[in-house]
C-alpha cells in the first residue's frame, strides 16, 4: 500500500483513481442516461466519451512522465504552460468542482438512506442535512490524521464497493433482451429527447462526471513512491471504470425501456436489479452505494486539501494554505473545504438544488481544468520540447494531444452557456485569494493577458448574477 516513509505504491493510487472515480455517479447512470438518450445516441456517446477520455488519460500520462518536477496535476500544467493566472484558474475550478461534487455525494447518500428511512427524503430535509453535516466532519477528522491511514481505508471501500457492481453486471448479463435493447434505437417514439446530436450532446455532462477523478493519480505525484506509477495508474484505473459504466449503462436498457428508466428514482441501479430479482437486488444496491459513497467523499476531501496545499506551496495560493499539522495533512486547506461543503449543504436545505443541477454544475467547473491540461500536453509536443531524442513519441503525443484538446473544446460547447456562466460566476471571487497570493511574494497581480481574461470572467459573472436575479437562469 505505502512504504515506511509514507510514499503511496501503485495500488494506493489505482485505488484513488477508481475509488474517486466510482462515487455515486454509476449508481444512478441508468436513469441520467435514459432521461436524455435512447440507445444509439447513448453507444454514440460513450464510443465519443471514451476516446476523448482515453487521450486526456495518456495526457496526464505523458505530462507525469514528460515533466516529472511539476506537483499537483492539473493545476501545475495550467501554470507551466499559461502562466500564473490560468494556473490559479485551474487550481481554484479544480478545488470547488471536487467540493461541490461533494455536497451531491451527501445529497445523494441520504436520498439513498432516505429509501429505508422516510425523514431522509430526497436528502436535503432538515434530518439529513443534520446527517450530512455530522459525517462531514467526522471524515474531516479522520482526515486530519494522516493522508496515508485516509488512503489506505479508500483502498478498502474501493474494494468493497466494486463487488456490488459486478453482482449487478452478471445478473444484468442474463437478464438481457435484445428485443428491448432494439426496440426504439434512434427514440422516434420520445420526440421530447430531440434529435440524435441532441441526445448525445445532453449525455455529454453525465459522462464527464462519471470520469471525474481521472487525474486523481497526478494531483498526488508528490506522494508517490514511483513517478512512474502515477501514469500507470492513471490508465488502469481509467479502463477498469470505462468497463463499468458502459456494462452497468448499456445492459440496462436491455432490462427496461427508455421511459421506464428515465422515470426511475435515484440511486436507479437499485431500481433496476430489484425489476430483475425482487427486493434483495434494491437492498443491495442501496447498501453497495452508502459504502461507494463514504469511499468516494473520503477521496474527494483528500484530493480537495491536496491541490489547494500543492499550488500555495509555489505560491499560487496564499501562505495560509501551505500549513500543514504533525502528520503532514494540509490542515487549513482541510477547514476551508469543508467549512465551503457546510455552507453549501445548509443552502441545499432553502434552494431547490437537485442531486443532478449540482454535478451539472461541478462537472462545468472542471471543464476549464481539463482543458489547459490538454492544450499543455499538445503544446509540449508542438514545440517538442523534452523531445529532443524521441521524433516517433512526439508525433504520437501531438495526435493524442491535439485529439484531447478538441474533445475538451467539444465538452465546453456540450455543457453550453448557462453552466459556463455559472462557472464565470464561481470563478471571478477567486482572484482575491490569487491577489493575496502575488502581494504575498511581492509581483505584480495580472499580466496584460491576463487582464483581459479576468475582465472576460467578471463579465459572464455579472451576466450569470443578473440571470439568477432576473431568472432567465436558474441553478
């Protein structure tokens, strides 16, 4: 798991990989797929999801191989190859799409707990917002001490959780009918889902946050024992959840239709085995999802304080961040995630934020993220920096590079204006921490660029406040 120095081995790694990556998102694909596609679109949007994924996976491969003194992933590639700003930029998205997925897991962890326990409800009744919060910070305090027992427990709910899955693949497996799977592929009998580019384009937001957790490998690379390892991991774990998802998405619309499924409640897998073989399935689900969920939220609020820790120690972030307690744990980073998660689960509680609305809007704070991340590792290669002995390597990560540059533009363009106006508004608060961080080391705050992509920022911030007061956009 980790050597005696506290360095994190190659299966601590997969597993928060896989274990930020499986949370709650799989345990309600059935539903969020069929509420927005029909059979074609779906196999077309996973065909597209998955060789766009796989090129930013080998992104995040080559760049930890490529550039092996960059810490903290995502983060450092935005800094590395378009300055402070953009570096902060991607730090900051990063930093609040992890924490608002978060405040979805507990949303979602007791919605689930809410099937067994009415006063749950939809998970943001006054009883479990109380629940959500008690958790919150017992997790907080596990955190605190140390990451190395933290990851270790994520190694076990890892584990825990993927059994379930394959419980319900093999019965699903044998429960298929091709008749249903056939029965309406391109939704002519559900005018409502739109034309074919149209589902795909709506499913598109789904799979990306079904695959955030991706670089979870990278923003640890500090932590690991073998630089190596970070890319492998980052693959492994990239492939064994793909086969997940598209298994758990595609035999489900074998066991039930299009509009049975779109009606589902979430967790929807549960739904689904329990169509199959009673209440047992719905029981296991449910109790395989609590465990997936614990496991995940443990992932989320380690990689939250880590990329928050990773850019104040180059001072990207202000000072405060870099303080660390007697076990290494970055402990205000720690206090400011969580007091954000709290906060916002007392807003769910007044705001009609549905489990959905908040990964929409996480999964839209990670696209910017993803993005400068893409461009670094095709930047790299255009220029053929670190690539002086090796022609061959360098045309291939220019093609992988240049096709995960295109599939991260696609994504802007798929989660549309109101998630990136939203994000704006997100973003724009964030410069006072990025002010705080330059006064500290005495520089200047903005290049000229830089300038003029903060006004940019400020501006579809504005446009996203006036929208939420006038309503022509809603959460």
């Amino acid at each position: 798991m980790s050597d005696s120095s506290g360095k994190l081995k190659l299966g601590a790694l997969v597993a928060l990989v896989v274990g930020s990556m499986i949370g709650g998102g799989i345990f309600s694909l059935p539903q969020n797929m069929a509420a927005s596609a029909e059979v074609g679109a779906v196999l077309i949007g996973w065909a597209i999801t998955a060789v766009g994924m796989l090129t930013l996976a080998f992104v995040f491969q080559t760049l930890a191989n490529r550039k092996p003194d960059l810490d903290g992933g995502v983060y450092a590639y935005a800094k590395a190859g378009f300055g402070d700003y953009m570096g902060f930029s991607s730090a900051w998205g990063y930093w609040i799409s992890a924490w608002l997925g978060n405040v979805g897991y507990f949303v979602l962890l007791f919605s689930t707990l809410g099937y067994f326990f009415p006063i749950f409800g939809e998970g943001n009744t006054p009883a479990a917002i109380i629940g959500a919060s008690i958790l919150l910070w017992a997790v907080h305090f596990l955190v605190l001490r140390g990451i190395k027992e933290a990851a270790f427990i994520n190694l076990v709910t890892t584990v825990a959780k993927v059994v379930p899955l394959l419980i319900f693949v093999l019965i699903c497996l044998f429960a298929f009918k091709l008749d249903i799977f056939t029965a309406d592929i391109w939704g002519a009998g559900a005018p409502e889902l739109g034309s074919v580019m149209n589902q795909v384009r709506n499913m598109m937001l789904v799979t990306v946050w079904v695959f955030i957790g991706i670089e979870g490998a990278s923003i640890f690379s500090s932590r690991a024992e073998k630089r190596s390892d970070v890319g492998k991991a980052t693959v492994i774990g990239f492939i064994t959840v793909l086969l997940f998802l598209v298994l758990v998405n595609v035999l489900s619309l074998g066991v039930m239709t299009q509009p049975e499924l779109a009606k589902l409640q979430n967790p929807s897998m549960a739904a689904v085995l329990e169509h199959v073989v009673g209440h047992w399935g719905a029981v296991l689900i449910s109790v395989g999802l609590v465990i997936s969920l614990l496991g995940a939220l443990l992932s989320w609020v380690l990689l939250c304080a880590e990329i928050m820790f990773a850019a104040a120690k180059d001072h990207t972030m202000p000072e405060f961040l870099r303080r660390e307690n007697s076990k290494q744990v970055p402990a205000n980073a720690l206090w400011l995630t969580n007091a954000m998660v709290q906060i916002f689960l007392v807003i769910t509680l007044f705001s009609s934020s549905t489990y959905l609305s908040l990964i929409y809007l996480a999964t839209s704070m990670i696209l910017v993220p993803y993005l400068w991340s893409a461009a670094y590792g095709f930047l790299l290669a255009l220029r053929g920096e670190t690539y002086e002995q090796a022609a061959a390597e360098r045309s291939k990560d220019l093609l992988i590079g240049g096709i995960a540059l295109v599939y991260a533009i696609w994504l802007l363009y798929a989660g549309g204006v109101k998630y990136l106006l939203l994000s704006a508004l997100l973003y724009a608060p964030g410069a006072i921490l990025f002010a705080k961080a330059k006064r500290e080391v005495g520089q200047p705050i903005f290049t000229n660029i830089e300038k003029l992509v903060f006004a940019a920022v400020v501006v579809g911030a504005l446009v996203a406040a006036y929208g939420l007061y006038d309503g022509f956009l809603t959460l």
